[in-house]
C-alpha cells in the first residue's frame, strides 16, 4: 500500500471519529438536549437566557439549547425536526403551522406591544396617530423627499420573515397599501437581519422602523439608539408570544419526527405557563427599564380579565375561541384548564 | 451614540478579570479551528501529495478546483451544510446539526482547498532530485514521498497556519450549522454577532479584540516562520 492511500485510511477514521465522537456524546454522554428554535426578539432581551438558567437548576438533566432566529426559520426548524419547541409571535403562521399538523399543544405565554420609532423630531408627523395615519404619512413624506436615487431612507423593514416583519407587512396593509409595491419605493430600506441590527441602521439613516418594545428598550437604554418611541400601546401593535411544541407523530415525516423530544419540551410549555414563571415574565427588566418587558398572558386569558388587552389577544391570536382547539392537543390537559 | 471608549475599557476590564464566559469563548473557538485544521490535514496530505508528485490526466483541473475553492463563501458552505445536516437533509439521521462535530467537520471542509493548494504547492517546490536520490540511496516509494514531504514541511505548517486563521475568522459555517447555542456552539465570531445585536456592546468588542489578538499571533508566526526559512535557505547555499 502506498503512502497516501494509507494517509488516505487514517484521515477516513479521524473523520468517523469526530462524528461518532458527537453521536455517542449527544445521545449518551450529555444531559437530554431540548432544542429552542425562538424569535430573536425574546432572545435579544437576555429573558430566555434566565429562564433557562431557572429550568436547568430545576431540572439538571435537561440541558436546554436555544437557536435565536426568525419566527420563519422556527417554523422551518420545526418541519425538518430540528427543534423540539419554538416560541414565536406570528398568530397567522401558528395556524397554519397548527393545521399542517407540525406543532402541537401552542399556549399563549405572554405579549407586549410593538413600537414605531424613529427620530425625535418626527419629519413625517407620526406621534399621537393612529398607525394607520402614521404609516400613510411615512409613506406620503418618503415620497415626496427630493432624494429619489434610494440612498435616504425613510422607512428599515427587517424583510426577514420574522413575527415582527409579518406585523409590519400586516400594518402597512390595514394602512392600505400593497407591501410588494410600497417595499420597492426607494426610500423603503430592508436589512433582512435582526431587530437589533435593524434599529442600527434605522438610527444610521435616521430612519422609521417597527420594533419590538423589550429590544428597544434596552437599545434606548444603552444610549445605543438616539431614536425615540413615536406609537405604542395600540391594539393594532400588539404582540403575543405562543409556544408550540413539535408534533413527534407527523406521518410524512415518521422517522425524522420520532426523535423530537417531546416531554420536555411540554414540560417546558408547562413551566412557562406556570403561575411562578409567569410572575417571573412580569418582572424581567422592571428594575431595569422602568417598565416590563413582557407581560403575562396566562392567567388574565384563563380569568377573561376586564382589560381591554385581554379581548385584543381574544381577537387577535385565539383560534377557533381558544389557544389551542383540542384537536391540536396531545396530552396535558391541565395546560387547557 | 455609542461609546465606543468606554466599550474598550469595559472590554479590556473583561479580558482582564478572565470572564469564564468569554473565555469559554476562546477555548470553543481554539478547539473546533485546531480540530478542524487537523482534520483537514490528514485529508489535505495525501491529496497534495498526489498533486504535488504525481502525473495523471485532469491533474491541473483539479489543481484549479482547489484554487477556485479557497475563495467559497463561508455563508454558502453553510447553507450547504445546514440542508445536508438538518434532520430533513440527507444526512439527517446522524444527529449533526447543531453540535460541535457539525462545526468541525465544516470548518474542515471549508480549510482543505486552502490548505491543499498551498501545500501542493510546496510540494512541488522541492527539488525532484531529492526523490530521485533518495530512491538510489534505497528508499522505497513511500520513504521518498517522506522525504519529499520533510522538505516541504515549511510551506506544509504555512498552510496549516493559513488554515487555522481561516477557520477561526469565519462566520457562516458555525453560525448555521452550530446554531451559536450559548456554552455549546457559540466561537468568537458567532458570539460578536450575538451580543451586537443584543446590545452588549463591550462584550462584543471584548471578543473582538481577542479574535484579533489571535489573528495577529497567527500573522506573526507566519512571517516569523517565512524569515527563519530564508536565513535556512540562505545557510544551504552552496555559493
């Protein structure tokens, strides 16, 4: 035998190695892996961070990994039986996700409202109108600015097909305009990135743009952003976080779907449903920002409080009158009570 | 705006104070790019040594192959390597995605044009009179392809060096198909995307200025190593 074809046999082994290596660690060496597939926006807040902290002490066998991408990319994760659990903020996309039969058990955990920002001293007239108006007059003063040649910017998308670009699609629409058309317009910028980097050039171009409250705030904070809240707290901006977990018996899919590991990632769902997490929810980031980052959802859907919110999350994220109609449960009914 | 001084303070103060965190970080990052390089070393051998000393038809096709893969987008390889490893991809059911092991076969994969052009290369720029010779003196084909290989070993640690400073600078590759998981899969490159888009701005910078650091030894190494091969050569010169 020659040298290299016996170079060739030992390159071969390090390489089977280093896989198996990795099988044999992640399916009898490590702790059971539940894999998060979550929108960046819960991410971003550092909040997933300290639940998971929470959980694993809780639970040590449970070793909880978190993929932070789009409310997109979760769902696609969970088709090809990548991620055990997602956490997103899409009431449509959930549906649809729900009726396809990839996710099962969806509990609506908590909500927040979006915010449009942008500069203080607000050209386009948006502060104190409704966001339809606000949109409109974005639209008409990006319009009518003398640089055509798509250098100003008026308006940042996230174009990523995140909960949060689905909203803004969503409102542009209620605002009566065809967001293939108006994303087109030169002074209409798309970063198809995260919300984070989307207000960064949003504050570069001295831009608008639609942000989550929680990674606003901390930018806002951190003197990071010199832009300032314009709409909030509108029925029209709400924002409600569900979780799902992935369906384990997806019939096109048995052999990849079997591996999901589903009992943990229900008693995550439950977790977080919990009176205790949600308690925890409110809290997050009270000390720091002066105000939560998220509030929870459970209990005030459960008590159908009085709160005007409560009928707008009714409205807005129920499907058929509940979170989760019982054809879409497996299991815990206790979740449902 | 931001501040960007007060970011390199509280950076250095991080750097200094020996945040596990960030360290942990570090190690990460280390051992996938060491791990990787190795791998891509033991393929990348055997595959030079075939280029750099044999002659068979199609050799300058593949050559230029090579040549034109060191260029491949990190960002396009992971792609690639997301849709091979995801549970759905053709390789699914070996449970890649997402753990270390996707990384480092990766990275690997993304190093071995780089690293078998150059050492093709170095291969080739060993006088062939040393095969031949070591052959008369009673060598067999392999012992002389070893010995070919020991006088290249300047350009063959050139292109492990190019290799490990290619694989620690990337960011697609980890970022899809290790998913940048906080204590598993996070490397340098993939956590100063994170805590830029969170906000964390002095640790970002902070990580920042030790994938610099690391960058610049690798450099510093390279041209340390280039010198001391010129004063080699400079020393065997018959005149």
């Amino acid at each position: 035998m020659q040298t290299w074809q016996k170079l060739l046999i030992v390159a071969a082994l390090a390489t089977i190695i280093v896989i198996a290596g990795t099988l044999v660690y992640f399916n009898y060496l490590s702790k059971r892996r539940l894999i998060i597939s979550t929108t960046t926006s819960l991410y971003d807040t550092g909040l997933l961070d300290e639940l998971e902290k929470d959980y694993e002490a809780k639970n040590p066998s449970v070793d909880i990994n978190i993929i932070s991408a789009g409310t997109g990319i979760a769902i696609q994760h969970a088709k090809n039986g990548d991620a055990d659990l997602i956490l997103v903020h899409a009431p449509a996309q959930e549906k649809t996700f729900l009726e396809e039969g990839w996710g099962v058990n969806r509990k609506i955990i908590a909500y927040n409202f979006f915010t449009i920002v942008g500069q203080e001293n607000d050209p386009a007239d948006t502060q104190g109108k409704t966001t339809n108006e606000a949109l409109r007059n974005i639209a008409n003063y990006g319009g009518n600015i003398t640089d055509q040649s798509g250098t100003t910017k008026i308006w940042i998308s996230r174009g990523d097909n995140s909960g949060t670009h689905t909203k803004e699609q969503s409102l542009w629409k209620s605002a009566g305009y065809n967001y293939t058309l108006i994303s087109a317009e030169p002074w209409f910028g798309i970063t198809g990135s995260g919300m984070g980097d989307t207000l960064n050039v949003a504050n570069e171009k001295l831009a608008y743009t639609l942000s989550d409250i929680g990674t606003f705030l901390k930018y806002e904070k951190d003197d990071i952003t010199s832009e300032v809240a314009l709409i909030d707290e509108a029925e029209s901006l709400l924002n409600i976080y569900s979780a799902m977990a992935v369906n384990q018996t997806v019939a096109a899919n048995q052999t990849i779907h079997e591996k999901i590991n589903f009992e943990d990632a229900m008693d995550f769902i439950v977790y977080l449903a919990s009176t205790e997490t949600q308690q925890f929810i409110e809290n997050y980031g009270k000390e720091d920002y002066g105000q939560s980052l998220f509030f929870p959802a459970v209990q005030p859907l459960v008590d159908d409080a009085p709160q005007p919110v409560v009928g707008w999350i009714e409205k807005a994220a129920f499907i058929e009158g509940s979170d989760c109609p019982a054809k879409y449960r497996v299991g815990y009914p206790d979740l449902y009570d | 705006m931001v501040d960007i001084l007060g970011g390199i303070i509280e950076a250095f103060q991080l750097i200094v104070t020996g945040d596990p965190m960030l360290y942990g970080i570090v190690y990460r990052t280390l051992f996938f790019s060491g791990i990787a390089v190795i791998l891509a070393t033991l393929w990348g051998t055997p595959i030079s040594m075939l280029l750099g000393l044999r002659e068979f038809r199609g050799k300058s096709i593949v050559k230029g192959l090579f040549n034109t893969l060191i260029g491949i987008p990190t960002v396009v390889l992971g792609l690639f390597l997301f849709l091979l490893f995801s549970r759905g991809g053709p390789l699914g059911f070996l449970g890649l995605l997402y753990t270390p092991g996707a990384i480092i076969l990766g990275e690997a994969i993304l190093v071995t044009p780089i690293l078998v052009s150059i050492m093709t290369t170095a291969i080739e720029a060993v006088d062939p009179e040393i095969m031949k010779l070591a052959k008369t003196l009673g060598a067999s084909e392999s012992q002389a392809s070893i010995a070919v290989l020991k006088e290249a070993i300047n350009g063959v640690l050139l292109s492990n060096v190019a290799s490990f400073n290619r694989a620690i600078a990337e960011l697609g590759v980890a970022l899809l198909v290790g998913g940048n998981i906080t204590g598993l899969t996070d490397v340098l490159t993939t956590a100063i995307s994170r805590y830029t888009a969170r906000g964390d701005l002095d640790l970002a910078i902070a990580l920042g200025i030790l994938l610099m650091l690391i960058v610049f030894s690798i450099n510093i190494i390279i041209i340390a190593a280039r010198k001391a091969k010129m004063l080699l050569t400079i020393g065997k010169s018959p005149q």
